[in-house]
C-alpha cells in the first residue's frame, strides 16, 4: 500500500499531562513537511487520538512515533529473566504495562517500573549499569553501525528512552483496530503505525547533532529530496520540532524501499517481541 501522508511524532514519558516534548509533524507525498498545530503542548492521549482519527477515516497514514514497541528478548529468551510470569510477545507485555500502571495519571508508567523494580538500572544503587543495559537486536545492529544505543532497562541520564517507551505502550495497549508494524504487516486500507529513532533521519540528512536552526534542517531536507521548510518555520527552534519535521520527510524516503520492510535480522520472533527501527536496514 502506498501512503499518502506520513506523520512523525517526537514523544516523551516525563511526568504530567502536557509536554513541549511532544512534537508532532506531517508530510504529504510531496512537498515540505510540517508541523501539525505548531506551538501546542501536546497531551500523550491527544496524540494517539490523531491515530485513532486517521483509523476511524480509513486515512491511509503511515505514523511514526520515537519510542521503542518492544523490551529486549532474544538475548535471553524472555523479557524478564528469573520471572515465571514474563509476558511471552509485545502485546502482552503492552497490556501487562497498562495493567500495572493503570492509576498512573496521563498514560505514565511509573508504577509498571515499580511492578519489575529488580530488572531496570535507575542508580549506583542497583550495581554496575552494564549488567542490566540490554539491547534488542535492533539495538544492537545499530551499535554495529557506530552509534550509541541506549537500553530499554536504563532509566537514567538523558539519553535514556525507557520511560518514554513505557508510557507509550499503555497507549498502545488501548489503541484497537490499528495495525503495528513489524507486529502486523502492511494493510489494504487505513493507517499504519511504526517505531521511529529520530537521529536515525537526521543522520540520513547528513546532520551531525541535534537540529534547532531552519538553516541546518532545510540543509537536512534537501539532502532527503524534500523541499525545504523555508519561511514556515522560525529561524530557531526546540529540538524536538527538527526531529519531528525531519522524520517526517525521512519517512517518505525510506517507506519506498523494499529492504526497510524486510531488514537483515527481523525474523517472525523477533517482530513478534521485540519489534523493528522503522528505516533500521
């Protein structure tokens, strides 16, 4: 199927309900990205109602979201080792989220870290960080390309995208009659949602570091074959805007290459569990 809109959500787990973390930006099959209602302080449930809209129309959108879908499994064949009761896929990991962190106020998932406290590094306290800093396969591929990934399990410092991951799959867990991919392949008809690491089209873009200048992301875009953004942003901008807007259009690039729907190392299991990097080839 092909798409007709790509929408790139730059995502957060920190606490409270609205979050200039959140950004949110769109493409179309042609022309520039943009942002969809720029300067809004995005609610986590506000955005996976856009999801739920495009569902609910039959939109043929493709959504990415900079979280992680699944927790590392196949370096021990299983997500939490020593637990007899360690969900056995991602969907029931999702629903074991939401279930523990039901009370949690605006889709946070804190009190999920709490329900497997033994198996997340948060300190000093818990011992050295490497023993508990898993990788997916994903993850690893990553590393073997020379970058940085962090783990799932480590819940500490700025790089760190467990949190964020967690609270989105309570909203994962709530979204019915949406497929996920690699969970579920491509639909005939209707949106479909993927994982996405926004450095990961920065760098496709030839960008080194964060993007904050509209200089430096239309230099980005037209690198990716996008127009440039131009005079519809403001010269200077948060970070999260520029991962937004240059996933959006690295998106559309990648979607129309065979090898992003069939990367070296995603087996049935794998999708099954721990899930794929959108664009990770």
């Amino acid at each position: 199927m092909n798409f007709d809109r790509f929408v790139a959500i730059d995502w957060t787990g920190a606490v409270g309900e609205r979050h200039r973390a959140i950004a949110v930006a769109e493409a179309g099959a042609s022309g520039p990205p943009r942002l969809v209602r720029a300067g809004h302080r995005w609610s986590r449930a506000e955005v996976f109602a856009l999801v739920a809209t495009a569902r609910d129309a039959g939109e043929r959108a493709l959504f990415g979201i900079d979280m992680c879908f699944g927790l590392p499994f196949a370096d021990a064949g299983t997500y939490f080792p020593g637990d007899p009761d360690s969900p056995s896929d991602a969907r029931s990991l999702w629903q074991e989220v939401e279930t523990a962190a039901a009370t949690d106020p605006h889709h946070a998932a804190h009190s999920y870290v709490e329900h497997r406290r033994r198996h997340f590094w948060l300190g000093a306290g818990d011992g050295p960080r490497a023993d508990r800093a898993r990788l997916r396969v994903v993850e690893q591929a990553d590393k073997a390309r020379g970058n940085t990934p962090s783990s799932m399990f480590v819940l500490l410092g700025a790089a760190q995208c467990g949190k964020a991951s967690l609270s989105g799959m309570r909203l994962l867990a709530e979204l019915e009659n949406v497929q996920v991919w690699p969970m579920d392949p491509r639909p005939e008809q209707g949106p479909l949602l993927v994982e996405i690491y926004c450095r990961l089209f920065a760098q496709l873009g030839g960008a080194r570091g964060k993007l904050r200048s509209r200089a430096a992301l239309d230099t980005a875009l037209l690198k990716l074959g996008s127009p440039p953004c131009g005079d519809t942003v403001p010269e200077h901008f948060d970070d999260h805007i520029g991962d937004a807007l240059i996933s959006a259009a690295g998106m559309r690039v990648v979607a129309t290459d065979p090898l992003t729907w069939a990367p070296p190392g995603l087996t049935p299991a794998i999708a099954a569990t721990e899930g794929w990097t959108f664009g990770l080839a």
